[in-house]
C-alpha cells in the first residue's frame, strides 16, 4: 500500500512552530484511514478533493485501535465512504492544514522524546507525529516537501534535495522521495553552529561532530566491505550520520540517513563496539522493509546484529565475533523468561532480547551448521533479494533458507521462531 504526500512546511525555530499545508494521496483499500497526529497540532482546514473541487470529508478523533507506543501522538481517522461517485477511484485526495508545537509524550507514558522544534535543532520523524503518521507501518510513502524556515539555517531529510532558493531572510528547500519509505524525516540547525564537510559521513552540530571524525576512515571501509558481501544499498542516497542532541531514544535509519540522539561514544576502548553499532544501522538499509507491526521484524534486527558483528569482525581482526557471541549469550541469560520470536512484535518490551540477542545467536547457529562462508553466501542473495522487493518476510526467508540450504537449515530455524523460555533452545 502507498501513500503519497505532498507538504509545504513552515517551521519557525525560534518559536518552537510548525505550520503545514498539504495533500496526501490515500489508496482506497479500507473504509477508513487511520492516522496518528501530535497532539499539539491542531486541524485549520480539512477536505477531500474530486474533479478540481473541493468537498467536506469525515475527519475525527477515535481511540477505536490503540496508538503503538514508538508514535507520540493522537488517533484520527477518515471515513470513506463508497456510496459517493468521487469515492469510486482508487484513491483519495485530502488537502489539509495545520499548526501548532510538538508537544513531548505525556510524562505517564515512559516514551522517550524523539523529536522538537527548538531553537538550536529540529528533528521531525515519525515519532513525533509532525505528519499525518498512517498507523500502519505496512504503509508506504512517497513524498515531496518545500520547507520553508529562516535562511541561516540547514536542513536535512530523507529524499533526495531539488534545490534551495533564498528570498531575504527565508529559504525554502525542497526534497522529493519517489522510492517507497516508511517515514518523512526532517532535520535542522542554525548553519554557523553546523559542521559541513562534504568528505564526512557525520552531519550535526560542530561540538558533536568533531569528535566523531575519528570513525569516517573506517565507516568508508566498512560500508564498502557492507557492499561487496550484501551488494548495493536499498538506498540511492548517500549515506550519512546525523547526530542529534537529543539525550534520550538511541538511532534510527532512514534511506540512508541514520539518526543519532547524541552521538556514539568516542574513547578508544569503544571503538569496535560503536563501530559495530554504526553498521547495524547501515544494515538497515537492506532489510527494513521487514514490518514492524508483525514478528517478520525479527529478520530485520537480527541480520542487522549478524551482518554488522560479521563485518567488524573482518575488519579489526581481533576475536571480535567469538566475544560478542559469548556476550550475548550472557544479556540474553539475563533477559530471563520470553516469549517465542513468533509471538513478539517489535512494540513489545522483550522483542529487543528475542530479536537481536536470540535472532542473532540463532543465525550463529545456522552459519556454524552449514559453515560461515556458504550461509554468509546466502544471507548475501537474500540480501540481494531484499533491495528488490517491497515487503520481506520471516517466511521468505525461510524459503530462501530452504532452497539453498535445505529442510534441516529451515526445520532449525522454526524451532529457534517457536522456542520460548529462557536463553536458546537445546
Ligand atoms: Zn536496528
């Protein structure tokens, strides 16, 4: 399913205000379109468009389905109705505006603050509900935004630039994202705090960036040696980190932008861990169309760790995997009791454990019953098969599994899915 959205922003920093004008392109699949907005935006003008014309729509609150809790915002839905003649295509044009502040999560529901609108940065992702988010995260977009905010500040986001122009005081920057992503991203600061070096990977603040250097000699390497074993990105655009202030909510990737609430730690003693942390994300690029909504995610998550643990390993050529086996082991031990990967969806509190520590010791298992190079080999044509798709599945993986490495490599890897209790299965 795909949406498309086209927004003419306005963000004012010092203020703390966002002010959005747009249209969202809806398939008609459903009688009603479900979507989360934050709660401190509020509705100016809402209506469906039919043959140039505008016409009322059914736009209101409900709690009829919960919000999964990653999303700090409030549940709307609109009614389509099929009775009407400009309902009869397959899809729907709503035009809407809005306005207002990004408020935090309410302080009762532990959720991190993953987005504002501050006067020395601006991180907008989905998080936050600066858009009207599709609660279903099978959803699909395509987008194209015009931002308009003060001229001394620079901005980022997930698509790709079509130019900037300057009138005064205010720029406006445009983006077009045309390949099917989960999010519309924006990020944003006051350009003489801002570190700009087009043969860096990192992108932020200058006192956060710098320290960061140090990594951009081994993130070149590393995604090369990323490459060359799982092929070319998902992604066209370039990769980068952006590193964010915000203290709370760790990383998330999108199309090649992966952002950082801040930063990795920089002493030489972690050096191996966050580059390994750096390349989980990267990895993303490959597999994140494994829905979050479903247990398919685990595939996601745990070829993540796999392929991001396996290249590190490669690269500093210091035990590096044996230890992180061991390691997990332990933080697997210690998460006690949990659920089958099967019965798990990333919303829930022990999908971290299942997904990364036991997917990835699962994996482990495989690559040793079969021997590193041939499963590497496989995860590598699975890779390849993931960049080509729309949606990836746990079962397509086991179909992958099966026809290059047979029944007993996907017969082990369904009992690993269904195992629940402590640690791993016998
Ligand atoms: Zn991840």
């Amino acid at each position: 399913m795909s949406t498309y959205y086209d927004l003419y922003c306005n963000i004012a920093p010092q203020k703390g205000q966002l002010r959005v004008k747009g249209e969202v392109h809806i398939p008609i699949t459903q009688p009603k379109f479900f979507f989360v907005l934050n709660r401190g935006l509020i509705w100016k003008d809402v209506s469906q468009r039919f043959a140039g014309e505008h016409h009322s729509v059914n736009l209101y609150r409900t709690d009829e389905l919960e919000v999964p809790r990653i999303y700090n915002g409030e549940l709307w839905a609109v009614e389509i109705s099929t009775e009407k003649e400009e309902n009869k295509q397959k899809q729907m044009i709503v035009d809407f505006e809005y306005t207002g502040q990004i408020h935090p999560p309410r302080k009762d529901s532990e959720v991190p603050m993953m987005g504002y609108i501050k006067s020395d940065f601006v991180e907008l992702a989905c998080y936050s509900a600066w858009y009207p988010v599709p609660l279903s995260m099978e959803t699909y977009m395509s987008f194209q935004i015009a931002l308009e905010s003060p001229s001394d500040w620079i901005w980022d986001s997930n698509g790709e630039s079509t130019g900037t122009e300057t009138t005064g005081k205010i720029s406006v920057w445009n983006w077009k994202q045309s390949r099917q992503v989960n999010d519309i991203t924006i990020v944003g600061m006051p350009s003489h705090d801002a570190h700009i070096d087009s043969n860096s990977f990192f992108w932020g603040p200058r006192r956060m960036v710098s320290s960061h250097r140090v990594f951009d000699k081994h993130i070149h390497k590393l995604s090369g040696m990323l490459e060359e074993w799982l092929g070319p990105r998902g992604t066209k655009a370039p990769l980068r980190f952006v590193l964010t202030p915000r203290q709370h909510g760790g990383a998330y990737t999108r199309a090649g932008m992966v952002v950082v609430g801040g930063g990795y730690p920089t002493d030489l003693s972690s050096q191996n861990s966050v580059l390994q942390a750096m390349c989980h994300e990267v990895c993303h690029d490959w597999f994140c169309k494994a829905s979050p909504l479903t247990y398919d995610n685990w595939i996601d998550e745990a070829l993540a760790e796999f392929c991001s643990i396996h290249i590190v390993n490669d690269y500093v050529n210091e035990n590096f995997l044996p230890t992180r086996i061991t390691k997990t082991k332990e933080q697997l031990d210690e998460a006690g009791e949990l659920p089958a990967i099967r019965d798990l969806v990333r919303e829930k509190d022990e999908s971290y454990a299942a997904f990364y520590f036991r997917g990835f010791l699962l994996l482990n298992k495989i690559a040793e019953s079969v021997g590193d190079a041939e499963f590497r080999r496989v995860i590598g044509d699975f890779a390849r098969i993931c960049t080509q798709r729309d949606d990836i599945t746990s079962d397509l993986f086991l179909d992958v599994i099966q026809k290059k490495l047979g029944n007993k490599s996907r017969k082990l890897i369904e009992k690993w899915l269904e195992y629940l209790g402590k640690g791993v299965p016998e």
